[in-house]
C-alpha cells in the first residue's frame, strides 16, 4: 500500500492545493533538487518527496505554520522517505506493544504479525 493511500480525504484535497504545490515546488528548489538526508551523509542523490517532519494529521493539516513552515519540510529521495516512515511504523507497533512477531490479544488468541519485522 502506497503512503499517499493511507491519507484521509482532507490530507489528500491539501496535497493537491495550489498553495501546497506552490510552497512543495518553491521549496525544492531551495534544497536545490537533492535529498537533505543523503546530502548530509556527503551523498548527492536527487530528491522527489518534500516530507513533512512532524507528520500531518486531520488536526496539524489546518495548522499553516506547520503545513507550509520551510523548518517543517525536508526534501528527499524515495528510498530515505520510507525508511522515515518505517522508523515512524516501528515506533507506533513498539509503542502499542505490538513490536513482535505476533501478540497474544484481549481474548488470549496469539496473533501473528506479517508486516515484514526481522
């Protein structure tokens, strides 16, 4: 499943807004089309995601200073942009206790996780 699937309808009427794509475009040139991520490991790889540091709920999406906040973007390439939301999905299974392979539910039922944890 694709991260953009995952959003709820308002997160994807405001990527879609010509003030995102304005500030998303104006952005990227700023970070001169390069991953920040990479760039700062000394690694010159283009950039394709401007993320969004602290991630954007139904609630943070009305916020503009952090929405359109330049301290709040990041511009980087598809391969760093997964690894932050797998490290944000890591943090969320060890927070809700569900960091292993399986768990034993409310109903004493064991409960086998396939999402791919090593």
């Amino acid at each position: 499943m694709s991260y953009y699937s995952e959003n709820r309808p308002e997160q994807v009427e405001f990527y879609k807004s010509k003030k995102w794509q304005r500030v998303r475009n104006a952005y990227f040139k700023k970070a001169r089309g390069l991953c920040e991520r990479c760039l700062a490991k000394g690694l010159i790889v283009p950039g394709e995601i401007v993320h969004h540091k602290i991630e954007m709920d139904s609630v943070k999406i009305r916020n503009d200073f952090l929405a359109f906040n330049y301290s709040n973007l990041q511009l980087v390439c598809r391969k760093c942009h997964e690894e932050i939301h797998e490290g944000a999905r890591k943090k969320e299974r060890i927070l809700s206790g569900k960091s292993q392979r399986y768990h034993i539910d409310e109903n004493g039922v064991c409960v086998v996780h396939d999402d791919g944890l090593e």
